[in-house]
C-alpha cells in the first residue's frame, strides 16, 4: 500500500469506528467495540468484514508502532468507504456485477487526492427513480421497526431475568457520558470537577473518594457524589470489578459495589468495598486495609446498617507501606447471588491472576434491581481525595442452584 493510501486508509478507519461507537477510539478496539462495528457494517451496507480483521486493522493503527502493517483489499476500503459516505444497501454478488469497480473508495480516496469525483473511475451509479423508492421504503421500513425495538427492549429491561450465560462485560475504554449512557450506565449527583478527571489513567475510569455515604447519620445526608450505576436483572446472577493501584489513605477512604432495590441506593442495600480503617476506639493500633461487607434492610434515620465481614487484608505497619502498596497492585471484588443466598467475594495481589477467596456468605431479604460503583470518603473530616481505577466490570446471569 503507498504512503498516502495508507494514510488514507488510516482515516477511513477512524472515521467508521466514531460512526459506530460514537467517538474516535485512542486505543485498540476491544472485542466486543469491533463485533459491533462489524454488525454495524453488515446491516448498513449489506456487505461484511470479518470481526478479527477489524480487530488487527484497529491494532495496527491504534496500537503500538511495532505492529506489523495491514493491506487491506480494495473490496474492504471499499466497504470501509460505503459504511462511512451512507451508500445504498447492496450485497456482495450485486457489487461484483454492478460495482466492481469500488466506486466507494475511489470517491472517498479523491477527498485526498484532489481527483475529480466525476471521473469515470470514481462516477458512482445513479438508481433510477424507481429503485429510489423502493430504498426509501426500505430505510423508513427499517428505521420504524428498529425504533419498536430499541423501546421494547428499553421497557422490558428492569423485568428480564438473567438467562445463565447472559454477560455484560465493560472495559471503560470509551469513558464519554454519551457512550455510558449507550452502555447502560447512568450517573448520580455529579461533581463535575472530579467527574471531568475519570480519564486521568488510560482503559480507566477514575472515581474518587469524596465525602459521602448511602447510609445517613445524625449529621449528614445519604448520598454518593459520582455514582455510577444500571439497572440490572432480577434472578441469579454474578457481578465483580477489578481495580489497579487503588491505596486509600485516609480513614474509611473506600471503593466497590453497590447492590439496591431502588436507584436512590438509600434502601435494602449490600454493599462490599476494599477500604481504610483507623478506628480503634482510642486504642493505639496501626492502621489496616480491610474487606468489608455491609448490609441494610431498609431507609430511615432508625435503621443502622449491619456489618457482615470485616477482612483484614494488611496492617500498615511504620514502614511496610511499600510493600502494601505493591500487594495492591490488582484487587478485585466479586458478589454472587443465588436466589436469597449471596457470596462476597475478592482478589488481591501484585498480578491480575490471583484467584478469588471467599470474604463471607449469608441469606438477605433482597432483590436488587441495580448495581452501582462507589467511592467515598464515608462520613468523616475532609482529606485529599484518592483515585480507584476501575479497569473493568462483569456482570453475567447464572443458574439459581445451591452454591
């Protein structure tokens, strides 16, 4: 491929993925990110690149310099060009009669080249009026049936149950609130100062322990600045988040998952969260970073929440903070429902293959509809703000057995 088709083809790539997921991605594609663009391409163009193909163009010009070059085939860039200029519907036997030529491309290329898009090389083929109508009635067709669709999907969504198998899985690669909303993310009392910093790591989203918690007390107000949460299915099911380097400081600086029957998060809550604890009731003790279960069974200034572990994972000892700090390189924390009987669970260590050990496990009178993460500061003086980097959430339905 000459430099200046390269260059072009680079273009045309980005140009498809910020037509598909919203933005311009800064890093390779995801699995999941190059299905959908490859979804996405078949039912616009009628016309398929293949989800690995995709997912190699995307690491050789998001990713690192090293990789080694793609030449893709003139039917691709063609694809790739019909996608982003919005060509008619086709399909690969009607091209190759009809198109073979690849006008796409050749329009698309000329916006660099300087040549005449009048060119005979370039002349794209006009439908007669027709076959105008004809699309016209297919796209209007189209576009009412999928609308039905996305409200029908969007009204069921609080009531589906989880089939075993179903995942949700989210890397935080596109951290934009328009493409978290899109993902089923919604954000509650924003602090726009911090929220404007959740991108300070890469493949991140940073959220920071600012004061607050779900539960009240005789002088503060429940509520979590910059809570992230979706509603989720009810049934069975199984839900963790994994961080990187989150080191909490301060007393009851904390990160983790929050489990609620209502989205005001202030109800029947459990909660599980790797945290900061200072508080030995005036005995003189060094500080811990601990596992901590919690749960509520309902709102109101009369109901304390109760807790259910309290997992001393490491004592700060007086210079052994670096070696903690080193051993909380990877964390991440796990909650399992089994009809009313869940599972609290975690992972700590210098790497991300550390196996989960169980924390506890008990039977509560909840049925969540929504999963949120946190953190906080909890009630307590105001201190600098730490940064969680959550690296990735999973969310999958299972079968509702015994554990």
């Amino acid at each position: 491929m000459r430099e200046q088709q390269e260059v072009i083809f680079k273009t045309l790539f980005r140009e498809a993925c910020a037509k598909c997921l919203g933005q311009t991605p800064h890093a390779p594609l995801t699995e999941t990110d190059a299905r959908l663009l490859s979804t996405s391409i078949h039912e616009q163009t009628g016309l398929t690149i293949g989800v690995k193909s995709i997912r190699n163009y995307s690491l050789y010009i998001l990713g690192s310099k090293e990789r080694r070059k793609e030449n893709p085939s003139a039917a691709t860039l063609d694809t790739l060009a019909r996608y982003v200029l919005g060509a008619p519907y086709t399909d690969e036997v009607q091209r190759k009669n009809h198109e073979s030529h690849h006008p796409y491309w050749f329009r698309y290329k000329s916006r660099f080249t300087g040549r005449s898009a009048a060119d005979p090389e370039t002349a794209l083929p006009r439908p007669t009026p027709q076959k105008r109508r004809h699309l016209e009635i297919r796209w209007v067709a189209g576009i009412i049936m999928l609308l039905i669709l996305i409200v029908a999907i969007w009204a069921l969504r609080p009531w589906l149950t989880p089939e075993p198998g179903r995942a949700i899985t989210d890397h935080f690669t596109f951290i934009q609130m328009d493409s978290l909303n899109d993902r089923g993310w919604v954000l509650a009392k924003q602090d726009t100062t911090w929220w404007s910093q959740r991108a300070t790591r890469s493949g991140h989203l940073a959220l920071y322990t600012l004061p607050g918690d779900n539960w009240s007390t005789g002088n503060s107000v429940a509520g979590i600045t910059n809570l992230l949460y979706r509603p989720i299915p009810t049934g069975c099911f199984t839900t963790e988040i994994h961080l990187t380097e989150f080191f909490p400081a301060h007393n009851w600086q904390q990160v983790g998952i929050l489990l609620a029957e209502d989205e005001t998060f202030t109800g029947k809550v459990l909660r599980l969260s790797l945290s900061y604890n200072n508080f030995f009731g005036g005995y003189d003790k060094p500080a811990e970073i601990i596992l901590q279960a919690m749960s509520s069974s309902g709102s109101g200034a009369l109901s304390k929440p109760e807790e259910i572990a309290h997992v001393t994972l490491f004592t700060l000892e007086p210079g052994k903070e670096a070696i903690v700090e080193h051993n909380l390189a990877r964390t991440a924390l796990k909650i399992e429902r089994h009809d009313n009987h869940y599972r609290f669970l975690f992972a700590i260590g210098s790497m991300e293959s550390f196996a989960f050990k169980e924390a506890t496990h008990g039977d509560f009178t909840i049925n969540p509809r929504y999963m949120g993460l946190f953190a906080i500061q909890g009630v307590a003086p105001p201190v600098p703000p730490v940064p969680a980097y959550i690296d990735s959430f999973y969310f999958a339905g299972i079968p509702c057995d015994n554990p």
